[in-house]
C-alpha cells in the first residue's frame, strides 16, 4: 500500500473514530481525552519554551477546538479553563507558581482565552448540533421514502393479482352471454338479444379497463431499466405505427429539433410519447391539424414536449386527467378511450424521477411536457 493511501486510510480511522462516530461525546471518557490532549499541548509548548508571547493561543487552542469537537461543549470548557490555568502556572512570570503577581499577570489574556474558548465551543457544538439533526432528519425521510415505495409496491402487487383473478369470471359472463345467443337467441324476444348485447359489450369494456389496471400496476412492480435511449428513433418509430391514422386524418407531425438521448427504458419512453401523441391527434376537431414534437434541453434536465393545435382543456380538469379511467368527454366521443393512458404516463415518468405538466387554451390546443429524471 502506497504511504498516501495509508495516510487516507488513518485519517479516515481517526475521522471515524472521533467524529463522524462520537459515541461518548460529554461523557467521562471525553473529559479523559481532554487531559490527553492538553498534556500534548503543555509538552508542545515546553519544547517551544524559549519563544515568548501569547503562545497558550498557538498550543492550547488547537487542543480546545479538538476537545469541544471530539467531546462537546463541556469538555470543550473544561479543556479552556485547563489552558488557561497550565499558562498561569507555567508561562507567567514568576513562572512555576499560582501568586498573586502570576495570577494578574496573565489575568487579561486568560480573559480573552475565555471569551475565545466559549466561542468556539459554542459554535462548534451548535454546528455539530445541527449536522446530527440534520442527519438524524435525512435518515427518517429516506426510511419514510423506502417505507412508502415498499407499500406502493405491494399494493401495485395486490392490485395486480386481483385484476388477473378478475378476468376469469368475467371472461366465463362473456362465454355465456355468447352461448346464450347462439343457443337461445330464437326463444328470446328482440329486447332480450339487445340485452345479451349489452352484457357482451359491458363484459368487453370491463375487460379493457381490467387490462388497463394490470398494465398500470405492473409499472410498479416492474424492474426499472436505465440505459441510453435515442429518444428520436423512439419517436419516429411511433409515428410509424401512427400513420396510418395521420395519412386518413389529414396530420402533420412537426419534429422540432433533434430530441437527442436519455437513460431509460426505449419501450416505456415509446409508451410515453404513443400515448402523448395519440391524444395529441384524437382530441382534435381542426380542419389542418398537427403535432409538435421537442425538447428543451436549455435547463437542467431536459424537457420534452408534445404539442396540439386541439381541443384543449380547461384549467380544472388539469389535474383530473391524470386520474385512472377518468375521462372528460362521453363514452365514444373522439374516438373512445379507457382514461387510463396519462395515468400510464404520469406512472412511467414518475418512476424515472421525472414529472409532467400542462398549458392549454381551450379551442386552441395543449401542450404536454415532461422531464425524465436527472
Ligand atoms: P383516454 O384518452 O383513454 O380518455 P387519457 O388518460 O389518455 O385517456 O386522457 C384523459 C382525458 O384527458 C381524455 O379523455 C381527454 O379528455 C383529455 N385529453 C388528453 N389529452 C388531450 C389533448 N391532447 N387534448 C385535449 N384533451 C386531452
């Protein structure tokens, strides 16, 4: 081993030992430290003992800033009267004695020492203080966070299990409803087959918002994956699945820029920007419509977004559209939906660390932004 790593390594000890540990900070243990270290300090400036002049503040005060910082502020106190009764006794003149002339003699820097020792320890305790507040604050947020995470995790689970168990019976509802119709539709009469209709479309739909769920809870429960993503190849590989739509609606899809690379996970971010996209092109009643899409990497993170000249939506359903199965508009109305996709979405991006918001004027359009994390 290198003399520079051991040397790291006995700081990192020490710096262990004394204070990032500090078990016994103002106990007995710390008073003993103390004399250590004033004895260190008294023997320091015995050796330098032909130099004159306020020397107890070179030699003892490092020794007090040590005791406050290893033992607290008590130690720290009871370190500084040590201080300042080995300068009375040994470097006053007549030297050697507590008298009286020893005592006057040194009685206006010891005043000084004082002040300065009370200083010092305070601040340093106060420091130290809230540095183990502090710490003490950060360890219960993290346990607070891992604890809420833990729990979303196993309520994404719960939820993913009871929607899988729910698809069995109502698949059978849906077998039946068929084989009551292919087997009795002539005994029924023309509002009973309409009934039999509804079931299967009620059972269909039903199915669909299952699907929803699972796709939903399986976000959570998933592994997340981190590794660079070309976020334009992911783009342009929506807009290919979304053609078809574009060439028979009339859209133009505007690229704003290069759109660059991001750490994810290309299907979820493709996820993303289908269902971005998608509403973009649904919720649009204009004659020429389009789509832009961008990133805004002048900040921090950089901010994608994708833009409709749309419907828009009011300011107080800004918050209600990211709410699961929660649509504005009837059943069937600009092509149907679940009203799960931006709750997908919100997921997917919260999970990267990321978050996502909107403008919109209503009849003008909206814009959708997000980030992805750091
Ligand atoms: P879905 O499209 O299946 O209804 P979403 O969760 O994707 O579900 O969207 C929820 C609601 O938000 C939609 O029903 C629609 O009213 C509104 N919405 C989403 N995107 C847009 C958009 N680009 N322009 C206008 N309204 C939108």
């Amino acid at each position: 081993m290198s003399t520079t790593k051991h040397l790291t390594t006995f700081v990192h000890n020490l710096k262990q030992r004394f204070v990032e540990a500090q078990p016994k900070r103002g106990e007995f243990s710390s008073y003993v430290i103390v004399f250590a270290l004033m004895g260190v300090a008294l023997l320091v400036r015995l050796v330098m003992a032909p130099v004159n002049a306020g020397l107890q503040y070179v030699t003892f005060f490092p020794a007090v800033t040590l005791s406050v910082v290893i033992g607290g502020f008590w130690p720290g106190i009871f370190a500084t009267f040590i201080g300042l009764t080995l300068a009375t006794y040994f470097f006053t003149p007549p030297f050697y004695s507590f008298s009286r002339e020893a005592l006057q003699g040194s009685f206006w820097s010891n005043m000084v020492f004082l002040v300065d020792g009370i200083i010092v320890c305070a601040s340093i305790e106060g420091m130290h203080r809230y540095r183990a507040k502090y710490a003490a604050e950060l360890k219960e947020a993290k346990y607070q966070e891992a604890r809420v995470a833990a729990i979303n995790k196993s309520l994404d689970e719960f939820t993913y299990i009871a929607a899988h168990d729910l698809k069995e019976p109502l698949r059978g509802i849906h077998n039946y409803a068929s084989f009551l119709k292919e087997d009795h539709a002539a005994q029924l009469d023309e509002s009973g087959n309409q009934y039999i209709d509804s079931i299967q479309r009620l059972a269909e739909r039903l199915s669909t918002l299952i699907d929803s769920l699972m796709v939903y809870s399986r976000l959570g429960v998933a592994e997340l994956v981190k590794v660079p993503v070309d976020v334009d190849a992911v783009v342009d590989a929506v807009a290919e699945d979304l053609s078809r739509l574009w060439t028979r609606e009339g859209f133009e899809l505007r690229r704003n820029g290069r759109l660059g690379t991001v750490q994810g996970d290309a299907a979820r971010i493709g996820e993303v920007f289908q269902n971005l996209i998608s509403n973009a092109a649904k919720y649009n009643d204009k004659s020429s419509k389009w789509i832009e899409v961008g990133c805004d990497r002048s900040g921090t993170q950089p901010i994608f977004y994708v833009r409709d000249n749309g419907i828009g939506i009011p300011a107080h359903h800004h918050d209600n559209i990211f709410r699961i199965f929660k649509r504005l508009h009837e059943q069937n109305k600009y092509g149907g939906g679940t009203g799960a996709g931006l709750t997908i979405v919100k997921k997917i991006v919260e999970r990267y660390g990321g978050r996502i918001w909107l403008e919109s004027v209503p009849g003008e359009g909206t814009v959708f932004y997000f980030t992805l994390g750091a």
